[in-house]
C-alpha cells in the first residue's frame, strides 16, 4: 500500500513533462494562408456576407457566388475571390438608399400615420391665451371709452367756456353787466308786484315781459347776443325756428302798427286842438 501511493507520487511530475514535450515538440506544418482543405464546423462571419444580403432589398442583393470546390486551390485564386466578394459588397452598399433600407427594415412605417392629440397642458396655453386675448380686447374698448369721455367732457368745457364769453359785451361799447342785470331783477319783481291780483296767465308772462323790455334797454349788446346764441339753438329745430320766426314778425308788425296808429291819433289830436284853439280864438275876436 505505502509502496502504491509513493508510485503514484512519483509518477506524477513525470507524466505531466511527457505530455507538455509532446505538445510542443510536436512535428506540425505552419502554412501562410488557410489550407483549403481545413473545413471548421462554425459557420464564419464574414462568408459570402450573408448578414449584409439579409438586410438589404431584393433588388440589391447580388447572387450568390457558387460554392468552392473541396478541392485545393492556389495562393491566387484565393485572392481573386476575396477581390470578388469585396466588389459585390461595394455594389451592395452603392445601391442601397435611404429609402430602400427604410421600407426594408420598417415595412409598415408609410401605413401607420401617428396623430398627435392635444396634451393637457397644450389645452390650457390654448386657453390661457384666449383669456389673455379677451382680457386685452376689453381692456382696449375701456381705454378707448374713457378716451371719448374725456373728449366730449373737454369739448363741452371749451364749448361752454367760450359761449359764456362771447354773450359778454366788447369793452368799446362801455356796457356794465353788473348795475344792468340788477335793473332787470328790479324789472321782473315789478312785474309779478303789478300782476299780483290778476289771473295765472298773466302771473306768468308779466314779470318775463317787463324783465325783457328792461334788458333790451338797458343792456342791448348782450341781449344782442343771447338773441344770436338762442337763434342758434333754435335752428337746430326748424318748427320752432318758424314759430319764433313768425312770432318774431308779428310781434314787429303789431309794433309798426302801433306806431303808426299813435302817430295817427298825435295827429288828430293837434288838429283838433288847433281848431279848438281857433273857435275860441275867433269867438274871443268877436266877442270884443
């Protein structure tokens, strides 16, 4: 037994140097190229390109050249073969495009159209930007409105400020407004104290007539032109333009009527007092 394992221990290391000189003194023939006569059982990556002809279209992969014979071929030929198969890949690659390599890996690309739908948030700039819009529209219409407001408010000072002073008389016709306008107050008062008694008719129209008469003569030029300013504003209004109008000359004509009646009744009354003076005068002559 001990005799055993101290073989065995022996043996060993030298079996292990018997088979690692066989290895390496081993009589073998190194060749340049590959013999053709060596066939592995894998499938090399690089033959014929078949990876490269499964990938591109049809009308771009090139025939397969015919097998090799098993036959032993020289150096040369070899080296024609890899020239062949280097110019088939060349043509390969120079026919494919864009869109062959497209429809040939994604053949269903053109019939499927994505449609993009509005996302949440694509919705709420849509509608943030409406209120945005409509709040600026309103404001706009605001500012304008306040803009015409201000300008019919202005235009109606200007308008107001300047026919105030043109009813004021020119300083070249010495006319006071002042002592004028309170002898047309006393005028009006007179006016209602005398009509006092009567009826409402003339309660009504007594004071505005008497405070007339005394403003046309006691401040003409600025009756003149509150005539004018009022003229102005009435014809705006034809009825009533022709019913002042009218008025206007009836009230003219009844003047002019009255003045010639009184100058007609002056008249008869001195040449009645001319003959009486001559009746007495002649029964005083006879008288003597």
């Amino acid at each position: 037994m001990v005799a055993r394992v101290l073989l065995r221990r022996s043996a060993a290391p030298l079996t292990a140097a018997v088979l690692v000189g066989s290895i390496a003194f081993a009589p073998k023939i190194a060749y340049a190229e590959a013999a053709e006569d060596r066939h592995s059982s894998k499938k090399p990556i690089y033959d014929d390109f078949d990876g490269l002809d499964a990938a591109l279209p049809p009308a771009a992969v090139k025939p397969k050249p015919l097998p090799a014979a098993t036959t032993s071929q020289p150096p040369a030929a070899v080296v024609s073969k890899t020239e062949q198969a280097a110019a088939t890949v060349t043509e390969a690659v120079a026919a494919i495009t864009p869109t062959s390599v497209s429809e040939t890996l994604f053949p269903n690309a053109q019939q499927q159209h994505v449609v993009r739908r509005p996302t949440p948030t694509d919705r709420l700039a849509a509608q943030i930007r409406l209120g945005r819009l409509f709040l600026y529209r309103q404001a706009c219409t605001a500012e304008d409105a306040v803009n015409r407001g201000m300008s019919r408010a202005f235009d109606l000072e200007q308008s107001f400020t300047s026919t105030i002073a043109s009813l004021a008389p020119p300083r070249e016709s010495n006319e006071k407004l002042m002592p004028g306008l309170i002898y047309v107050l006393v005028g009006g008062m007179a006016g209602s104290i005398v009509a006092r008694n009567r009826n409402i008719l003339l309660r009504a129209s007594m004071p505005l007539a008497l405070g007339v008469g005394v403003a046309w003569t006691v401040i003409p030029v600025t009756m003149t032109n509150v005539s004018a300013l009022l003229w102005k504003y009435e014809s705006r209004f034809p009825a009533v333009a022709d019913a002042h109008v009218r008025t206007r000359e009836g009230i003219e004509k009844g003047i002019v009527m009255a003045k010639v009646h009184a100058e007609i009744a002056q008249r008869k009354v001195e040449e009645g007092v001319t003959e009486a003076r001559e009746t007495i005068e002649g029964w005083v002559r006879k008288g003597k």
